[in-house]
C-alpha cells in the first residue's frame, strides 16, 4: 500500500526562526521555509517536515538521527558552534565529550545526542562499517 510512498518524517518546535537558523547555520541542512513550516532536505532525499506547535513539548526520544564518518570531528566541530551535548549515566554513560563508546562495548554505534532550539533530541552516530 505504502511501497512507492514518499514518507516523511516531522515533528514540532516553538519558535520557526530558531529553529531555520539552528538547522541550516549551525548543521548544514539544506532548509526551505513553506507556509507551513520548515521543509529540511536531507541527504539521500530524505526529507523532515518542522512544524510550530504554540503549546510544543520536547521530544524525549531522538527525532534525528545524523551519520557520520568521524564523530570526534563532528562533536568538535559543531561544540565549536555553540551546540552542547548532552550527558548521560548509566547504561548510556558518555565520556567527557558527551559521547557514547557503544561500538567499543558491542552495545550499538557510537552516538552524541544534543538538542536543537526548543529541546528535541538529535544526533549524531557513527555506524561501524558492516562486512556482509
């Protein structure tokens, strides 16, 4: 039924601008604005729908999910644009950067998760390369 659909994905912020200046300047995003919201073009031609919510909650799962070659690079480049990453304990401790070594413990890549203007979680993860 859905087999030749183009699927998107999206979910809310509370300030559009915000978040149009946070997605293209500090990550790079290919961003068009409609009216109703924010189209973000990715890679591949995957594409993300943001939309305004007055009332908007933060996601408190991933929403986006950014691959990278090299996360150390990554996490560096984008602290040095003012993005914080989160830090966590537990089963997902991150080291001092905010990144989790998964792929070192065999528990899943290795992922830094920061969040964007009205406090969605993203990502980025470095997948390791598979050898099927």
């Amino acid at each position: 039924m859905f087999k030749d659909s183009r699927a998107f994905s999206s979910f809310s912020v509370n300030d559009l601008q915000q978040a149009k200046e946070f997605y293209a300047q500090k990550l790079g995003l290919e961003v068009s604005v409609t009216p109703e919201g924010l189209d973000l073009r990715l890679a591949g031609g995957g594409r993300v729908f943001i939309y305004p919510k007055p009332n908007h909650s933060p996601a408190s799962f991933t929403v986006l999910n950014l691959p990278v070659d090299d996360i150390e690079q990554a996490v560096e480049a984008l602290t040095k644009l003012g993005v914080h990453f989160e830090h966590y304990e537990g089963e997902i401790k991150t080291d001092a950067k905010g990144i989790f070594r998964g792929a070192d413990r065999d528990q899943g890549p290795t992922i830094a998760w920061f969040k964007d203007p009205a406090g969605n979680i993203l990502s980025v993860v470095q997948i390791p390369e598979r050898s099927d």
